[in-house]
C-alpha cells in the first residue's frame, strides 16, 4: 500500500486538479509571471538569446506565443489544444506544434514546467492569447 500511495504521488501531471485553473488566462495575472520565473532569464531583449525569441513583454510574447508554448508543454496537451497551435506563418498542412521540440524547454527538459503552468501557457494560446 505504501508503494502504491508513492507512485501515486509521483504521478504525471494529468491526474492533478486543474480545476481551479483559468479557462482564459491573461498574460499580465497568469502567463507573465510562469514567464518571469522560468523563461526570461534567457528569453530577453538585449541577451543572447536562443532562436532569437523574446519572453519579456506582452508583444514578444504574443508574437512567439505558438512556438514558444510548443516548447514547453507535453504531448498530451499538444493533442489537447492542438487546433491552436498550428505554426501560424506555416503550410496548411502541418500538424499542430510541428517544427518545434516538444518539452524541449528549460533546455534539456530535466526540469519542465509544471502541468499546471504548461495547461495555463496552452489555455491562453486557444483562448486568444489575450493581454
């Protein structure tokens, strides 16, 4: 019983409860600080930046939101909101999220986001990525 409580406690993000989590997120309440926290350190005017994407203002962030929510969120939620991420200046007959690494951000992906930030930055996108 005690192995079974642990791997349920170990369990992918899926089974957390995401209820309380904003059907419409805003970037200034919701999106902004997953970004300040986890992504502008490297994702900034002015710094070496990896693909040329910025993260620190509404605009760079709306701007990139497809690709860069690409990066960051699983597989499942790929399949889940993929009508809205389909790579916006590509042909009709990509897929959604492709040419980009799925969870390939943070670098190396040791340390991805949270389930619950990765379904925020995912629900803003098909929401309209609103400000």
């Amino acid at each position: 019983m005690t192995l079974l409580a642990l791997l349920l406690g170990c369990a992918p993000g899926p089974l957390m409860d995401t209820g309380a989590l904003p059907e419409a997120p805003s970037y200034a309440h919701d999106v902004q600080p997953i970004l300040e926290a986890r992504c502008v350190r490297c994702h900034q005017r002015g710094r070496p930046m990896l693909a040329g994407v910025e993260l620190d203002s509404y605009e760079a962030a709306h701007a990139t939101r497809v690709s860069s929510v690409c990066t960051a969120i699983s597989p499942d939620l790929v399949e889940r909101f993929g009508d809205h991420l389909l790579p916006l200046a590509g042909s009709q007959d990509m897929g959604p999220c492709e040419g980009f690494r799925v969870l390939s951000m943070p670098p190396g992906a040791s340390d991805p986001l949270p389930y619950d930030e990765q379904l925020l930055l995912a629900r803003w996108v098909a929401a309209g990525a609103m400000e």
